[in-house]
C-alpha cells in the first residue's frame, strides 16, 4: 500500500473532503474518500464520575444521525494554544455545569471511525466531579445532562431506548478504569 497523492474535492470551514489516491496491495490504482476536521488537536471526552458514583452523559442531538445520542461529554480542540486537559476541563463546564476540581487523568487514547474520518480521541477521567453552575451551550448544542450510577451502566447502553442512541464507545472506557484502579 503506497499514498500516491491526495485530492481535496471539498474545502469548507469546518471539515475537508479529500480523495486519497493510492496503489493497492496488488499494484492496482484506487481511490479513498476521508473527511478531515480543520482543528487544532484531537478530540477530548471525559468518563466523570460524580460523587455519589454516577456517571456524567450528556444526550445530545447530533444533526448527521437526526436524532439524539448519549456520549460522553467530549469536545473539540478548536482553540490555538490550549492542551488537551485544558478543552476537557473547558467542555465540561460549558456543556454540563460541572467541574473537576481534583484534575483529570488521561486513560486512553487513539482513532475511532478510522475508515473515514482521521480523527483521534483523547479520554479522560475525573471522579468527584461538582455540579457548579449551569450549562453554557452553544446555539448549535442541544444538550440535557443525564447522570446513570456507574452499577446500572452497563445495563444503560446495552438496552434500547425510545428517543436516542447510545454511543457505544462510552464501554469502551470501562475495563481501562477497571484495570487501572479507578473505579
């Protein structure tokens, strides 16, 4: 597999479309279509655990799915300069009205989706996280702030719901708190 060179079919102000000319593992010519986010870093998200042992989600309406999805509250490294603890502690706040005031620790890291887009996520951990203040969306967010014991987790994702999905990567976390001692 060899990248010959990349064409962007579609430069917009958030996200470009490229198609990736390469030769396959036979010698053949082909062609991949990616998607590239035109941010600073990678995507942050955060498995904060409450005092009390609940989970922090948020159900939030993701217009490409045209419905509402329960993920973990995440978002992106659209601002020059700031690290990755920085934008998690930012968007936590911002999205949910918490804090974490004991810091976050970063358990896992990599691409998701890896087959279109070239995005990577950076998963961070915070337990006792306070609520402080109301969320602080943006016109483009619709978000409500659920919170699942972290015992009925499990049970949460792996069940269907009227209304919404649920992002399976919030499992995915799981067994790294688990094996790190963290939960």
């Amino acid at each position: 597999m060899k990248i010959q060179r990349e064409e962007i079919v579609f430069d917009g102000s958030f996200i470009q479309v490229s198609k990736i000319h390469f030769i396959g593992k036979t010698g053949k010519a082909c062609v991949w279509e990616t998607v590239r986010r035109k941010t600073f870093g990678k995507i942050v998200a955060i498995f904060a655990l409450t005092k009390n042992k609940k989970v922090l989600l948020e159900k939030t309406f993701r217009v490409p799915m045209n419905q509402y999805i329960v993920e973990l509250p995440a978002g992106l490294m659209d601002k020059d300069g700031e690290t990755p603890e920085e934008v998690i502690q930012r968007e936590l706040r911002e999205e949910t009205g918490y804090e974490a005031k004991n810091g976050v620790t970063r358990i896992l890291e990599g691409p998701f989706n890896s087959g279109l887009v070239s995005d990577e996520m950076i998963v961070f951990f915070a337990d006792n996280v306070e609520k402080v203040g109301e969320p602080m969306l943006e016109d483009a967010e619709d978000i409500e702030v659920m919170t699942i014991p972290l015992d009925a987790l499990v049970d949460f994702c792996a069940t269907s719901h009227s209304g919404f999905l649920v992002d399976i990567k919030i499992l995915n976390v799981l067994p790294v708190l688990e094996k790190r001692g963290l939960l």
